[in-house]
C-alpha cells in the first residue's frame, strides 16, 4: 500500500471522522494512531504529515510480529509524539514459553536512537513474559543495562542464587527453540520432523534441572519449578509432534509400500 491508494485516503479520512467525533462528545482522552507498520510506503511517516494536532502521537507495533527491527521512519516524524511498541511475545508460539529479553532491549535502543518518546510492550500472558516485561522496566531507569546484568540480577531476585541465570542466558530471544507455530490459529502443533532432535535442543532442561537442589525457600522453588516444568512441557511438544511425523510416515508405509521401510531412531 502507498500514499495514493485508496484505502489509505479512506483511512485518512476515517482517522479525522474518529477526532471530530471526540471532539463532540468532550471526550476526555486523548487519540493516537496504531497498526502494523507506522505508515505506508513509499514514506512511512505519511500519518505524521497528514494527520492534525488532535492525534498525539504515532504509534505502531514492531513489524513481523517483533522480529524486524524498529521502523527507522520514526526518525522523520517531527510534529507528534512517537511510540515504540516491541512485541513481548508472538502469537504464532503463544502456546509455549517465549523469551526476548535480549531482542526487547535492543528494540528500545533502536527507539531511542529514533527520538521515540513512548514505549509500550505489546503481550496476551503476564507471568510467561514477566522477564522481557521486568527488563524493559528496568532499562527505562538504567539504559545502560545488559541481558547478561538482566539475567544474573534477575536470577537472583527469583530464585535466591545465580546459577540459573546462566541457561537463560543461553536460551533468551532467537536461541530459544520454537516448537508451535500459527496454524489456522495461535501456536498450533503439527506433525514435524524437524522437532526429532528434540533431546539435543532441549538439553538445556536437564542443566535446568540439574540446578533444582540449589534453591532453597519455598517461594524461590515454586518460582523455579514454574519455569522448569513450562520447559519441560516446550520439549515434550517438540518430541510430540516428532513422534507424529514419524507416525504419519509409518501409516504412508503400511499404505504405499514401494516408498521402503521407515527407520526410527527418536525413541516414540
């Protein structure tokens, strides 16, 4: 979509009926714009040239459900407010663990090397994405603040000793594996063979486990088990949907011969 397609005018237009209705009523907040992407191409920062002062910034959640970086257009809009909104999770693996600690942080560099005076952080749970939420707090105070400084400190405050930070550290953001993805829907399972080396990728739930005994207090282990036995769970879908590509391929064989004999190896 560009400038001069109709759907933006509409949109324009739409976007001013919206203020004027505001306006009428007396309504006591305030408007601002949200989308996919901050504007349209060929120049993304369109809205801040067309839109009036009744809108007060804009705004638009990080493109490819957070995994582009933030939309260097934000540094052409001059005449509102600009937000940043990095995703603290994603739909497609919403039903699984996520992690972005490390992505979160580094979207709000990028937004603040764009003059964005606004950050918001886009999520369904709230326990799952605690940790990305906690650092982008964190990071709003001290903006000199590291995954690895996040992790240790953060480890500590959760679970009363260091160690865990460590597989954390190892599994924050792109590191950690995506056994769900959208299927007619939010984190949908699905025969894969991809997931069958499961136990290699998912190696990190036993260095987790491996930790348990060191935590002490009833609060801190409750804590540690959450998360523990949310990976425990991760790398059971993994060998899940292995075991399901296995099996598919099994009933291939017993119904089309010629194709040869399946070997497995994965333990289903």
């Amino acid at each position: 979509m560009n400038a001069n397609n109709t759907v933006f005018k509409e949109a324009v237009a739409d976007l001013a009926a919206a203020a004027e209705a505001r306006d009428s009523v007396k309504a006591p907040f305030k408007l601002a714009t949200c989308g996919w992407v901050v504007g349209p191409l060929p120049d993304r920062s369109l809205f801040d040239k067309v839109l009036s002062s009744a809108y007060s910034a804009i705004t638009s959640i990080d493109m490819h459900v957070g995994n582009t970086p933030v939309d260097p257009a934000y540094m052409k809009i001059s005449k509102h407010d600009k937000w940043a909104i990095p995703w603290m999770e994603d739909d497609p693996g919403l039903t699984a663990p996520e992690l972005w600690v490390n992505r979160t942080l580094e979207h709000m560099e990028d937004a603040k090397k764009y003059r964005c005076n606004g950050l918001l952080g886009i999520h369904w749970r709230t326990e799952q994405t605690s940790p990305q939420i906690a650092a982008m707090a964190q990071k709003s105070w001290n903006f000199s603040l590291t995954s690895e400084e996040f992790w240790t400190t953060w480890s500590m405050e959760e679970f009363g000793i260091f160690g865990p930070s460590s597989v954390f550290m190892k599994i924050d953001s792109f590191d950690l594996p995506r056994p769900v993805t959208w299927s007619g829907g939010p984190g949908g399972f699905h025969a894969d063979g991809g997931q069958c080396s499961w136990d290699a990728k998912y190696a990190f739930v036993d260095q987790l486990a491996d930790i348990r005994s060191d935590v002490k207090g009833a609060g801190n282990l409750d804590r540690f088990d959450y998360w523990l036995n949310s990976f425990k769970y991760m790398r059971a879908i993994s060998r899940t949907e292995c075991c399901w590509a296995e099996v598919t391929a099994l009933n291939y064989a017993l119904l089309f011969p010629i194709l040869g004999v399946i070997h497995y190896t994965h333990g289903c």
